[in-house]
C-alpha cells in the first residue's frame, strides 16, 4: 500500500473521494515520483495514470511548503478537450488541500490572463502551444521561477510529430530561464519505443525511471466477419447498400444493444461520417452519434457528455476519442475494419473495461480477406507484445526556426555556442552539429522580414528590430499545419459541388485529372486561385478517390505477417489450427482459409512478389511489404516507367500491392524488368531516384510550403494555388527549407530503409518475383477495394442519401439556448426539442447561442447576447422550423429570408432549400 506515504491531507482526500486502494500505476509511480525522479508512466487510459502522477506532486508541495507566488507545476496536455476534463478533477484535489489551479488556452479570456498574471495558480493546466506564449509574458514568466514539477499528458500522441519536438525545445528554454532542472513526469498510452519516449519527454542525458503496465495481458480480443443472411439480402435491396455491408451494420447493432455503452472506431472522418449515417438511416432508433477532429468543438463536447450520461449507447469516432477524454464507461469497442497497427488497436480497445477489475473488450469487424487477415495479424502481435517503434523526428529545421525566435525573445543576445549547448540537450537534437545551427540561423538573417541577427566575428545571434519578427512567433505559435479548402464548381452550371481538402488538391489538382466525389466520377477541367472547375463524366475508370490521403498506413511487419498467414492457408493448415494460433474464432479462421482456396495460380506471401496481367492496361504487383514500402515501390516503378513508354501510367498503392494503370497497353513482363533494374541498382542510385519522383509529386509541393510557412520564409496566408509550386521548390534548393520538406517527405511517407533491404533480397533469389498472365482472386480483391473507394452512386438515390445526411446533420446539432424572461440555459440538440419553450418558466421568449467557443456557458450568454435577442425573434415567429434553420450553417440573415420563403415547408422541402442556400454561402465564402 503506497498511500501511506502520502501527506496527512492527501490521504484524508482520498478517503472523501472513496479511493481506498491504489491502481497498479499508482502502485508503482507513487514511490518512483516521491522520490524526485523523472517518471514516464505507460498505462491503459482510465487506470489512474493522473493521479499516479498528482498525488506525490500534491504530497510534497505540502510538505515543503510553498513559500513565494508563483506557478509551481505545469501539467501540459495536447487537447483543450483534455483540459475541461482535468480542470475538474484537479481543481477538486486543490480545493481540499488549500491550492490553486486554472487552465490557460487561447479562449482563456482578457479577465482570466490578467487574474492569472496578478495571482498566479499553483498549478496551471495548458497545451504545448499555450506555453509557447505563456513564455512571452513578461509578469507570467516571472512566476514560472518557482517551477518544480512539470506533467505532460498524452505523451505518446506528442513524440512523433513536430508539436512534440517544439514542447522539448520549449522544456529545455523554460529550464534555462528557471535556472536549474525541475522533475518531469510523462503519462503515455502504450508505445513500441519507452526509452525512446523517455529520452524524448526527459531530454538528452538526463536520468529517468519507467513504470509499465501492460494492457494486453487482460485484453479481451476478436476478429469477425459476418456472412449476407437473407434478411441481409432484402435489406440491402430496399437499402440500396451491399447485403456484405448491411450484415456488418446489422452485427454493430446487435453488439451495441448488448452493452451499456460502445465506441465505434474508425480510420477516416470520411468513414466516420458515412459509418454513422448508414447506422442512423437503417436503425433510426439506435441512439448514436459521430465524432471527430473535423466537428465542432460544441458538438464533440455534447457528444461526449452524452455518453457519459447514458443517453447515447454508441459513438462513431476517429482517433479524436482515442486520448483520454472522460467519457464514462466503455463496456466495449468495436474497429470497424482493420486498425492497420498495433498500437491503434491497444489505444482503442484501452478505452473499454475502465473499471480496475473490468475486461477491456474489443471486437475488429473486418471487410475483404486481406483486411480480415491484417486484423488476426495485428490482434496475435498485440497478445505477443509486438508494437510498432515509435518515430520521434529527428533535428527539424523548421521547428529549429520557431525555437530560435523563442530563444530571442527570451533574451536578445546569444553566443551561439551557448544557445547550442542548451538545444542539443533536447532529446530531438543531440545530434544536431554547430554548423548545421549556423547555417540555419544565416538563414534566419536572410528572410525579410528577418529573423535573427547573424554577426560572424563574435558567433553572435541576436534579435531584429521590426514588429514582423514577433508577429511571426505568434502566428506559428503551432506546429499543425493550417489544411485550407478548395470549392469544386460545376463548370457548366456554375453549382457547387463541394470542397476539397488541401492535400488532396496539392497531389491530384490537375486539368484532366479524374476523381470521384460525393459518389459522382468528375473530370478537372481548369484550376484557378481558390476553386476547381470540374465536370460530370460518364467513365469512372482511371479515377481516384478523393479521401485517399487520409488513410493510417499498415507497417511492414504486419503486411510481411499477412504474407505468412496466407501462405498457411493455402498450405492446407486448417482452420482450427488458424483460429489458435492467431487467437481468433473458428467462423473467422474459416472464412480466411475459405477465400484464399479461391486464389488460383502463384501466392503473394512475404517471401514472394506476384506481378499479375490484370487488364490489357492494368498491371497489379502484389507485394506483402505495407503501405510506405509500397508507396515508395510505386514512385519508383512511375518513374522508370514514365520513362520507358514516354507516357503518363497511373500508380495506386495498397499495403499488398502496387496498380498501375496505362492509356495504352502495359505488359506485364516490363513491369518484371523494371523491378529487376530497381533491385539492382545500388543505395545512392535508388536514392536519387527517389529523390526526383518525391520532388515532382504534390504531396511534396505541399510539404516543402508547410515547411516554408513554418520557417517564416513564405507568408501564412500563402496557398498550393496562388504561388507557383515548381518555382517554389526551385528557389528553395539548397536551403534549410528543400532539406527539411525532403527530410519530413522520407520520413512520413515512405519507408526507405525496408524499401532498399527488399529490393536487396530480391537480388540475392530470397525473395523470388514471378509472373502470372491471367487475372487472379487476390488481384480481384486489390482492385474491388479500389472500386470500393470509387462506389459509384445512382443520381436518384444520391440525392435521397445527401438529403437524409443532412436531415440528420441538422436534428444533431447542439445549441446553446437561452430564455430572455427567466435567465435559464443549457445546452439542446435541434431533434430532442419537440416545442420552443423555457423548462424552467414555460415562456417561449427563447434564443440561441449557434456556435459555444468556450466551456464557460454563462460567459458565452453574455458574449453573444445580441446573437439570442435577434434569434429569439425568429423562435417566436416559425417555432421548430426555426430552431432547425438555425442548425446550418447560414447567417442569421439568410436564415430570415429562408424561412420567410420556406414559410409552411415539410421537413424535406426546408431541408433542401437549406442545402441550397448553404452551397451557395458555401461558395462565396471559399472564393472570398
């Protein structure tokens, strides 16, 4: 029992708090933490991984005293969402034992940083990029001398991505300023690389300790794939939908009514939305709802308060509710479809089972016979104990930028070899040479407006005069790149279609290009500064999905593992013998050995690579390598392709294959020939190779202008249209900038190193590559899948589909309603209110608040109060239908004239007058 070494306060909380055991975490950071060490804390979400860390922060604050005002411990976490959460609890904590705590992110408002920056909390609860400001403040900064401890939450969401390396160097400046070290302790969902993690949290060569408890020992874990039943089949045709699909909707159902509460996890927003609209539109009474990034703030929060009462039994989510966001308890989780990684799958499934003495549950509802293998793979991996090791970025030059600007604000002279002495002892950056820092901070001195003062007699930097030198640290006070939209626009009816993301524009915006969106195939015909004009076509074939970015990548173990599973299946290992080993059911294994006697002809396992004729013009390599290896297989092929035949051929990448398309006729057996050349080419060929297909791509331009923005060397408002890409990579060659986008574009989006070892096994005979001329069952399943994506919907049942989505958009939406006569508030969803009155009074002198920014309701009703006055007067005169015009995303002017148009509409009219108006607000505002 480690609570006995707590302080007399503590323990007395705990026992008001009912808490008379300690977690296993507890257990074992508690002691750690006592004394002094640096912890990183890797455990299940929902196993007391915050008060592990709190509670022997709280002991010793009380019991050394706190003598001076000032901020004693930073707890440091990635979301706001997070934030709302802990200011409750920890708030809690410091209520009984005499201490202040506050949370400070960018909608604290001007009352709140001015009392925080007079009487400073004990504790502050903030994210990475709030710190980076907090450390601007001249009076907040002060207060930060009496820093001892500081909590960093999420760290595994932290360690592989740029925000991570900014909040290391930003730990590493804020120990400067302090003078002296300060204990950090590190909360992680489970990760592949702990000492790596730890390093990363810690810094370079500082001591640390790791307390592990492992998830999957108890974790309760299956692989299903439902078969069509009858009812299946009429519900599919009355549907409109796959009878495969409708099996696996009516399975979720099921599941969802045996438990209390479920989380659907899904790869994409894009699945996400059309996951939870299919449940709603074939089981209207299921009580679910959809969450992820892309949504509101005030809709994910209703969401989530939702199913931590109980009115929800389902929601379909992203990985927006894979962090530990309190939301109640989870009795089960479902993957609908496979997680692609280990660790996606543990995250998740650690959602469920938050009792300490409860299972966590997770079911993966797998789709073809790849994924359902991926999925056993990945479940048997996460028994065994394999995750994937983790990524941490090494030395970045643009987060090297923004920090060096940091630096000189915090003091406007360095030595440089002092400023080096303090980078390199983030973890990040231990290898960072002096010359390399030089050559950066030249760089810095060459921008306009400048960054950095460069004076080469002395080493010195310093800082510039000029108000374009801050204002550049405060808009990149964030590592996220900022993804704009484009409108896609009907070239013949000038109608909007919709909008697409930056990424997807970036690769694929070019005039003849064709692509499927919102179930219609469409051809680009020109691309202008903010919009691309496209038209119908009637041939979907060659197109791409628009989503296809967006996608987790399956790694190379685990496509290597699927490799190994079919080749037991096709050698006759029954099914039984596969349910065990994999540690799936005997329906599931049964269903794996069932679809894989369908392949006929030379197997794809992970010691063989299949090149297959699968059309005249279509040749499909199926490689067992993952997605970042085949990626990297499919430039390469492009490019020696390209330049054998003297034309365009398409490349689709799969984690088990590589499709490439031609116009014309593309023989297989030169497909062989140009994976022969490849395998015998040496490192700093491939190498160069690589190099010039990555810099043609789009997802390169995009990369090299994200990197560019962050290192203040083009403006923010700059986009893939309204500068010339090309001339933009050509003036960035040879600068910090070009090594950075090409550094990040390796790393992120291709896996080289097990790229150059296979090619390399292929020309030593250990993996062998052979040819097939007729079309097989696995190349069927490849290029279904790619038809899957490019589902081509009917005209008529597309728009009964878009407007049932947008009913059901609308009847979802949170507002904050007011009552202008007896002062109530709360929050209400659009399809939960049968009549417009107060619950309190009665009266119907009700408005709204359409958009909450900030957790605090009362100071939203008084920010917006003009807002609920002018909607109140649109209540009392259409009622319902006024608070369901109110949900779009119209102003409240045109939601007047609508209404004032619509005046006795039906539900569907309204609904598609609103879509009307909505695309063309939609519309100017993209083009604006």
């Amino acid at each position: 029992m480690v609570f006995h070494l707590l302080h007399p306060a503590v323990r007395e909380a705990l026992r008001e708090r009912g808490i008379e055991e300690p977690t296993e975490p507890q257990m074992k950071a508690i002691p750690e933490v006592l004394a002094g060490n640096n912890v990183l804390i890797i455990a299940p979400t929902g196993s007391g991984k915050t008060e592990a860390a709190l509670l022997p922060i709280l002991s010793m604050m009380l019991t050394t005293g706190l003598e001076n005002a000032g901020i004693y411990v930073l707890y440091i976490t990635p979301l706001r969402a997070l934030n709302r959460d802990l200011l409750e609890r920890i708030r809690w904590w410091g209520e009984r034992l005499g201490l202040r705590v506050d949370v400070r992110h960018g909608d604290t408002d001007k009352a709140d940083r001015q009392r925080q920056s007079k009487t400073p909390p004990h504790i502050l609860i903030t994210t990475p990029e709030m710190l980076q400001a907090i450390m601007t403040g001249r009076r907040l900064l002060s207060h930060l001398k009496e820093l001892r401890w500081v909590i960093v939450d999420e760290v595994h969401e932290l360690a592989e991505d740029k925000r991570g390396v900014q909040l290391s160097l930003a730990l590493e400046r804020l120990r400067y300023h302090v003078g002296r070290d300060f204990q950090i302790v590190g909360l992680s969902a489970t990760v592949g690389s702990p000492v790596e993690v730890a390093k990363f949290l810690i810094g370079a060569d500082r001591p640390f300790k790791i307390v592990m408890v492992s998830v999957t020992r108890y974790m309760k874990l299956d692989v299903v794939r439902p078969r069509p039943k009858e009812e299946d089949v009429k519900l599919a045709e009355a549907s409109s939908l796959f009878p495969d699909v409708v099996a696996r909707l009516r399975l979720i159902k099921r599941l969802v009514e045996e438990n209390r509460s479920t989380l659907i996890f899904v790869n994409t927003r894009s699945m996400a939305e059309l996951l939870g609209f299919r449940l709603s539109y074939l089981f209207p009474d299921l009580p679910a709802a959809v969450h992820h990034s892309s949504l509101s703030k005030m809709v994910r929060v209703s969401v989530e308060e939702r199913l931590r009462r109980g009115e929800l039994k389902a929601v379909v989510a992203t990985s927006s509710l894979e962090l530990g966001i309190d939301i109640g308890h989870v009795d089960l989780v479902i993957q609908y479809i496979s997680p692609h990684q280990v660790t996606r799958l543990l995250q998740r499934v650690g959602r469920s089972g938050h009792r300490l003495t409860a299972v966590p549950k997770g079911v993966v509802i797998g789709e073809d016979v790849n994924d359902v293998m991926e999925a056993a793979v990945i479940v048997k991996m996460a028994r065994s104990g394999f995750i994937e090791p983790t990524q941490i970025p090494n030395k970045p030059y643009d987060v090297l930028v923004n920090q060096v600007v940091a630096f000189l604000i915090l003091k406007p002279r360095w030595k440089l070899e002092e400023l080096y002495g303090v980078i390199k002892k983030a973890y990040p950056y231990r290898d960072l040479a002096l010359d390399e820092l030089r050559r950066v901070v030249k760089f810095m001195q060459d921008l306009y407006p400048r960054l950095a003062v460069y004076f080469e007699d002395s080493d010195t930097v310093a800082r510039p005069r000029g108000r374009g030198f801050y204002r550049y640290f405060y808009e990149t006070l964030s590592m996220i790149p900022d993804e704009r939209q484009y409108a896609v626009i009907n070239a013949q009816t000038g109608e909007l279609v919709g909008a697409l993301d930056e990424s997807f524009v970036a690769e694929y915006g070019n005039v003849g290009v064709k692509f499927i969106f919102r179930g219609r195939p469409w051809l680009i015909t020109a691309v202008e500064d903010r919009s691309i004009k496209v038209v119908e076509v009637s041939d979907p074939s060659g197109a791409i999905p628009s989503w296809i970015g967006e996608e987790i990548p399956v790694p190379f173990e685990v496509a290597q593992e699927v490799g190994k599973l079919r080749r037991m299946a096709r050698n006759g290992l029954d099914y039984g013998a596969i349910a065990e080993e994999y540690g799936i059911n005997e329906e599931t294994a049964r269903f794996i050995v069932e679809e894989m006697e369908k392949h006929r002809g030379p197997l794809p396992d992970e010691r063989t690579v299949v090149v297959e004729q699968y059309r005249d013009n279509v040749v499909i390599v199926h490689a067992a390598f993952g997605t970042l290896v085949n990626r990297a297989l499919g430039k390469l092929l492009g490019e020696l392709l390209i330049k054998v035949l003297e034309r365009p051929v398409g490349v689709h990448q799969d984690p088990y294959g590589v499709i490439i398309q031609s116009a014309d006729k593309l023989p297989a057996e030169l497909v062989v020939s140009q994976i022969r050349k490849l395998s015998s080419m040496d490192v700093r060929e491939l190498a160069e190779l690589i190099k010039s297909a990555l810099v043609k791509s789009g997802s390169f331009k995009r990369r090299i202008l994200h990197v560019a923005k962050r290192m203040g060397a083009v403006d923010k408002e700059a986009d893939v249209y309204n500068i010339s890409m090309s001339k933009l990579v050509d003036a960035f060659s040879g600068t910090p900038v070009f090594d950075e986008a090409l550094r990040e574009a390796l790393e992120k989006d291709l896996d080289l190193s097990h790229t150059v070892e296979i090619l390399q096994r292929i020309k030593t005979g250990e993996i062998s590559v052979v040819y097939t001329a007729a079309p097989t069952y696995l190349g069927d399943v490849l290029y279904e899948k790619l038809s899957h994506r490019l589902e081509i919907i009917p005209p008529e049942r597309l728009r009964r589909l878009v407007l049932d989505s947008a009913k059901a958009r609308l009847l979802n939406y949170a507002m904050l309603a007011v009552c202008l006569e007896c002062g109530w508030y709360g929050m209400v969803r659009v399809g939960e209110v049968n009549e417009v009155a107060c619950p309190r009074c009665g009266g119907n002198n009700i408005g709204v608040v359409r958009v909450v920014r900030s957790d605090n309701l009362e100071r939203e009703v008084r920010r917006n109060y003009e807002e609920v006055k002018k909607t109140a007067e649109i209540l009392r005169r259409h009622g319902w239908a006024g608070l369901y015009a109110l949900a779009s995303r119209l102003p409240i002017e045109a939601v007047e004239s609508l209404l004032a148009e619509a005046d006795g509409a039906d539900i569907n009219s309204l609904t598609e007058k609103i879509q009307e108006m909505e695309k063309e607000y939609l519309k100017q505002r993209l083009l604006e």
